[in-house]
C-alpha cells in the first residue's frame, strides 16, 4: 500500500512556474496546485510502500532547484 502525503511548496521568489514545470516533468506528483498564501504549491504524492517517506521526498522532490521549504502533512486511513 502507497502512503499519500500532501506537500506545500514554498519557492524562492520568481521560480515557482520552473519549480512546478521541474515537479511535472519528474512525473512523481498526483495532483499539483498554485496556492495563495504562506505557500506557492500544493502537491498530493503516493509514496511508494517499500520507500521511507522522508528519503523519497528529500531525494526525488526537495532537489529541485527553487524550493525554499516545504511542508509536508502525512495521511493515515481512519475509516
């Protein structure tokens, strides 16, 4: 089973349409979305089961040229 991870996204000034071109072109996202507010980007992301969920996104999301914070909020099935 993946775990989904929601991502908010905030980017050095003036680079968040690079950042969210470079995120899409890594085809590693579900959804993304411009926000407004303390962050630019929203991402949902299915980390694979056997991947360790911090490793994934520092290796495969937070190398990304232009991300200056992230936030990462981790769901569990409750019902």
């Amino acid at each position: 089973m993946t775990t989904c991870v929601y991502i908010q996204i905030r980017c050095k000034p003036g680079t968040t349409y690079k950042v969210a071109e470079d995120i899409a072109l890594r085809e590693i996202h579900s959804e993304l979305y411009s926000t407004s507010g303390e962050y630019d980007l929203l991402m949902k992301l299915y980390v694979p089961a056997e991947a360790d969920v911090g490793k994934y996104i520092n290796e495969n999301l937070l190398v990304i040229d232009g991300i200056e914070r992230s936030l990462t909020t981790i769901t569990f099935k409750a019902f």
